[in-house]
C-alpha cells in the first residue's frame, strides 16, 4: 500500500476500503489484543522475536488482532539512531521474519523508510504478507519531543477493513488532534486503532481518559488505544492502554507500569466492546509517582547492565527515600549503601542512616571522611593563604565523599546513584563533583515538598515504617558545618517549591509570581539562582522525568546569556 487503503488479495475477510463497510460481516466478534510491554531501543531482532511470541500467545488466547507500540521495532525514542544508513535495511529484516505468523492480524509501529523520506508507521500485517502502512501525520515538536528533526509527515489516512468492521488507523499525537480521526471517520472508520509512546507525567493518565473519552464522543468512534510501558534513559512510559467506547467510557484498562496482553473484543452488531471483569486499581499521585520512579532507576540500571548500585547515605530525608526506592526497583541484594561522617555528622544521622540499612537489609559501609578532608586541606593551605573558612571547605567535604562513592564504583562496578532534589539542583544547592557525582540521579524531578509526600506514602506501605520517623520531622540539613540548615540558606521548602513550579514547571514570568502572592524580593532572589545554576545543571547526571518540565531534554537554556529578570 502507497496511499491511503490496505490493500489484500488473498482473505475476503481483510480488504481495501475508505468507504465504510464491505456487505459481508461473517463474524459476530473481533478480539483486539492490546501489547502492552517494553521494547528496546536499538534491539530490532529481539523486538520482532517479542512481537512474534506475544503475536502467537495471543492468537492462542482467540485475538483477531495483536497491536504494538508506537515505533516498537525499533524502540521509542529511538533518537539519532534513526540517522544510520544501515536502519532501513535492519526494519525489513525484522518485518521479513514475522512473515510466517498466521491467523492472527498484525499492527506494528515502524520507522518506515523509502524514497519518499523516513515516517513514524504503522504496518499492517497478515498471513505473511504487508497488507499496508500508515504514516503519522502530527509531528510533535515540543517538551521530550524532536519528531520533526527525524520524520516525514504523513498526509493520507489509512482505513482496512477486517472480519466485518472497518479500522483506521492513527499514532500518538494524530489523536490529540481533531483533524485526523475527523477524516477517518468521514471516510467510514467504525473503530480507531491508536498506537501510542507516550511518557509518564504526574496525572497525565487523567488527561489522556478527558482525551479519548472527547475524541470518542465528537466522531461517536470507539477507539483502542495501545501505549508502551517500560523506562528509556530518563523517561518511562507507564501503560494505561485502553478500549474506550463510542460514548467515551472505558470498557478495558490495563495496569499502569506493567506489561500486559489485554484483550478486549469487540461485539460488530452492536459495535461495543465486551466490559472488563476487573478493572485496575486507580493509582493516587504519591503511588504514580513512586512507580514510575522505581521503574525508570529499574530499567536504567538492569538495562545498561550494572551490577548494582552505590547510594551514600547520610541520614537525611533524600538519601532514605532513594535508598527505598532502589530497594524496591532492584532488590536489597543489589544495593550498597555508604555513610561518609565527617566531624559536623550528629550522631541522629548516623543512627538512623544505620536503622534504614537494616530495616531494608542493604549492604551498610561506615566510611569516615575525617583524613581524607584534612588532606585535601593541608594540601590547599599554603594556597589559600590563611583565607576565612567559607563554602569552599564545605564542597570539599561533599567532594571528598564523591571521590569514595566513584573509586568504590570504579572497583566493583556498581553504579552511583546521587540522591539530589528538583528544588536543590534548582538555585545551585548542591556541589558539582561532589553530591552531584554519580550516573543517575533519582529525585532529579522530585521537588523536596514532594519528597516528603512520598517518604511518607512509602512508610504507609507496611507496619513498621521503612524510614524512620525523625529523618522526616526533623529539619533538612546538609551537616557540612555545625548546626546547619537548609533554611539557613533558603526559604521554607513550601514557599520556595511554590516559587519554582511557577517559574519552571509553568514557565511563568516574575511578575506573574508576584502576582500569586510571593515576596517580590524572594521571587527575584529564587529566579536569579535558578538562572545561575544552568551551568551545575548541565553537567548533572540523568534522572527520572514525572514532571510537566523537568531538567533535561525538555528545558534547554544557553548556559551564557544576558536575559534579565524583570524585563
């Protein structure tokens, strides 16, 4: 197929169409099967080798249809890897291989290239041949999203008819857009089948039910949609997939964050689908938020292929909710934890630094920083010539904490897990080659209020709380001089979180904050250091996206310039 139908000249059951029903309808039911599982990025054969197990698992299980993820040959997003020459060749290859998959309709998500340029597609397969492909027509180019730097547009839409119902076809951002199911609609569709990569964000799952259930109602089209599960470097997808009713309810949901095969069938007479037995448990923010923490920390570090994981642990309220987290993402035998005193340490870090590791039975080191600060010192003295002790002496103690944490790394191979906040990395409070050190930063894009919502959802987990109950209630502090702070330095974590989230999740301007009641003067304080840290920001390592704007890809600033605050 070039154009805009599925063509097929061997099953009078699957045919070409843009215009509504064929006069046979020789079945009562369609079985959708939805393919809810994680495909990796650059692993074309063992993608296909999934697609063709779970292609016969369903087939077993009486689907009519399997359905895959957006891009889901390849894995999404692919990025530059769409640039190599070899890709094209490498597709083919992996399509020829299911070509001996029977009795079961196949639509899987392809880069699909040709002379024409390279498109985000659909294939339909059957009964070893390509009865068509459908090219993705919205292009987003925004947040995580660069499609328009690596694909075509598509321009037609794609309709085939199968067993009775006429199906169209439309990928991820398509449905967002009116335009898309509009025509197909127009053209006769009575189902819409949509394949989706869409990344985890806080409520979004909300967002995508308002979505489909609008779409649904506007065209009075029942639609399947189908989204990847599973954590890419710094986003995770969280499932979700879906069967949605003409009128817009949900007939069928499948879990959040887990592979899943779910089937929905779906009745021709009366062009329903069958209603779910059980559906998922909903899943609160704090629970959201948890899992998709826990996933993407799970499938960073498994699939990069480390051993283990290095969490330094201080006693404080960041390194006992990352600890939990990569507890729970990997296993306690997968995970080293370090405490690094050093002589402003109180002896209520170290207590419940040394509690936590036995509540999560986690290899627990004590690992005094005393001789290695001390010479670093004397080392720098001659060159500070009798200067005041200022932050320079507390970096060196966070810096001197770094280097044990990468040559314990460098000698066992486990990777180093840093234990900042989006509020910390935020306005600066955190010190480059020090806390910072490490390949993957958990919280990244976990503001400190939140971190306390979620230390505290995670000791309602179980009887007896996981993190002990002062490291919450007790006052932050980086214990790098004595009886210190946090809020010696900044605001309280409530106001200044406020602060943030309007200035960087909203992207709203200074005199916007104001304008919701902060102090003008902290707003431009809060605003100038957030601009400030760019360049700290740019050399921290990856961290989990549940954010609208999270650090990274999304947020991109020149590191130099001259934009000012108030003007």
């Amino acid at each position: 197929m070039s154009k805009d139908t599925a063509k097929d000249t061997d099953n009078p059951n699957l045919t070409s169409s843009n215009k509504g029903h064929q006069a046979s309808k020789s079945q009562d039911s369609v079985t959708f099967a939805l393919a809810q599982s994680h495909f990796l990025v650059g692993d074309i054969k063992a993608n296909a080798e999934k697609m063709r197990t779970l292609a016969l698992q369903a087939r077993e299980q009486g689907a009519d249809v399997i359905i895959f993820p957006e891009l889901a040959l390849l894995g999404y997003p692919p990025q530059d890897l769409l640039l190599r020459p070899s890709l094209s060749g490498r597709i083919k290859s992996a399509l020829s291989t299911l070509s001996d998959i029977d009795d079961i309709v196949m639509i899987v998500g392809y880069p699909h290239v040709d002379h024409h340029g390279t498109f985000n597609s659909a294939a339909i397969l059957h009964n070893g041949h390509q009865k068509g492909f459908y090219h993705k027509q919205i292009l987003p180019n925004y947040g995580v999203f660069d499609e328009r730097r690596y694909f075509d547009k598509g321009r037609n839409q794609v309709l085939f008819d199968y067993k009775g119902i006429t199906i169209g076809l439309l990928i991820c951002e398509d449905l967002w857009g009116k335009g898309p199911i509009a025509e197909l609609k127009k053209q006769g569709a009575d189902l819409i089948v949509s394949l989706n990569a869409s990344p985890f964000e806080i409520e979004k799952q909300d967002a995508r039910k308002t979505m489909l259930t609008k779409r649904s109602r506007e065209n009075n089209l029942p639609i399947v949609y189908l989204n990847a599960v599973g954590g890419q470097d710094d986003l995770v997808f969280d499932g979700g997939s879906m069967a949605i009713q003409a009128d817009g309810s949900v007939a069928h949901e499948a879990s959040r964050f887990m592979n899943q095969l779910l089937l929905a069938s779906f009745d021709v007479k009366t062009a329903k689908f069958d209603i779910q037995a059980k559906a998922p448990l909903s899943l609160s923010r704090e629970s959201e938020m948890y899992q998709a923490l826990v996933v993407g920390l799970r499938d960073y570090v498994n699939l990069s292929g480390f051993t283990g994981i290095i969490v330094g642990l201080s006693g404080g309220i960041d390194s006992a909710l990352t600890l939990c987290i990569a507890v729970d993402a990997l296993g306690a035998d997968k995970v080293y934890a370090v405490m690094m005193p050093y002589e402003y340490t109180s002896q209520i870090s170290l207590e419940d630094a040394q509690a936590q590791a036995r509540r999560l039975n986690v290899s627990y080191t004590v690992c005094p920083i005393f001789d290695a600060v001390e010479g670093i010192r004397h080392t720098l003295a001659p060159l500070f010539n009798k200067s005041p002790a200022d932050t320079t002496e507390e970096n060196i103690q966070a810096r001197a904490r770094g280097v044990v944490l990468m040559a314990l790394s460098n000698k066992f191979g486990h990777l180093v897990i840093t234990t900042g906040n989006k509020s910390e990395l935020a306005v600066g409070y955190s010190t480059l080659y020090g806390d910072m050190a490490g390949g993957f930063d958990v919280l990244k894009d976990v503001y400190k209020s939140q971190v306390y919502k979620l230390a505290s959802y995670r000791n309602r987990l179980e009887d007896t709380p996981v993190i002990p109950e002062r490291v919450i209630t007790r006052p932050p502090s980086a214990e790098l001089r004595p009886d210190q702070k946090d809020q010696d330095s900044l605001p309280d974590y409530d106001v200044l979180d406020g602060i943030l989230m309007s200035y960087i999740d909203e992207d709203m301007g200074y005199q916007d904050i104001v304008d919701k009641g902060f102090d003008a003067d902290l707003v431009a304080k809060v605003i100038q250091m957030v601009d400030n840290s760019e360049y700290k920001r740019s050399q921290a390592p990856i961290g989990t996206k549940i954010s609208h704007k999270a650090f990274g890809r999304e947020r991109r600033y020149p590191l130099v310039n001259k934009w000012s605050i108030k003007s």
